[in-house]
C-alpha cells in the first residue's frame, strides 16, 4: 500500500516538473526569438515574404530630389540616386509587419545638409505576389516618399 502511495505521488511529481519545464521552454524559446518589434526572426524552413519599402526623397523646401541619402530596413540598407529613389527590403513571417526606415544625410555639404529622419511603415493585412506556393509567399511593396527639411 505504501508502495502504491509512493509511485502515485512520484508520477504526479514527475507530471508537474515536466509541465513546469514545458511552460519555461516555450516562454524562453518565444523570448529568444523575437526582434525589436515583436515577429520572430525568420529561420530556414518557415514561412516567409519579402516586404518592400520604395519611393522617393525630396527636399521640403523646394521639393528637389536628394541623391547620396543613405536610406536602412533592418538589415538592408541603400542609398537614394540622382532622382531621389531608393529601394530596400525585409525578409520576414507572411503576416502584418511595422517596420522602422532611417533616412540619413551622409554626404555633407555635397547636396546640402539635411536632417535624419526615421519612418515607420505598416504592412497591415498585406497581399502577397510570386510566392512558390510553399515556403515562399512572396513579395508586397509600399511606396513611401519623403520630404527632409534641411540643417540651418
């Protein structure tokens, strides 16, 4: 009867520690994983989409376009052309996304000193296109222009 009493109590401890394990694991795995803005970062074999950020930067004072801004997404970072346009994107899970983009003056006095500024771009609800149908849903692009005001 003792016998009996013991591996009862035994399996229900050993059921409780292993719940409480789960609990940890998961909670670390979900705390390790997520970037600044909350979505996991993208590993080989899940799902995911290519989001990208375009448009154009001009200046608020005349509205001229403003080559040699270096312009970053996350890990990807570009710089505006003689007409102002630039290009980046963002690898990530296929769902809403809020991504920062910096815009920075780097080249001086060159094209004339501008002020940093950052923006954040909302993928709500997006709409994927020339995904392989599997892993790969594919690519949603935003057009974001820009007016920077310039240093005094």
């Amino acid at each position: 009867m003792i016998k009996n009493i013991k591996l009862w109590f035994l399996k229900r401890h050993n059921s409780l520690i292993g719940f409480g394990l789960s609990i940890l694991g998961v909670s670390a795995a979900c705390s390790i994983s997520s970037c600044e803005y909350g979505a996991p970062a993208v590993e080989y074999g899940v799902p995911h989409a290519t989001f990208v950020v375009k448009g154009t930067v001009v200046s608020d004072q005349d509205s001229t376009p403003i080559q040699s801004i270096r312009v970053v997404l996350e890990h990807d970072t570009a710089y505006t052309d003689p007409s102002g346009q630039y290009r980046v994107e963002h690898s990530s899970f296929p769902d809403s996304q809020t991504l920062m983009v910096q815009f920075e003056d780097t080249d001086g006095e060159i094209n004339g000193s501008f002020n940093a500024r950052d923006t954040i771009v909302e993928f709500t609800d997006p709409l994927f296109s020339g995904g392989s149908g599997s892993w790969d849903a594919g690519t949603t692009e935003k057009e974001v222009d820009v007016e920077l005001k310039p240093k005094k």
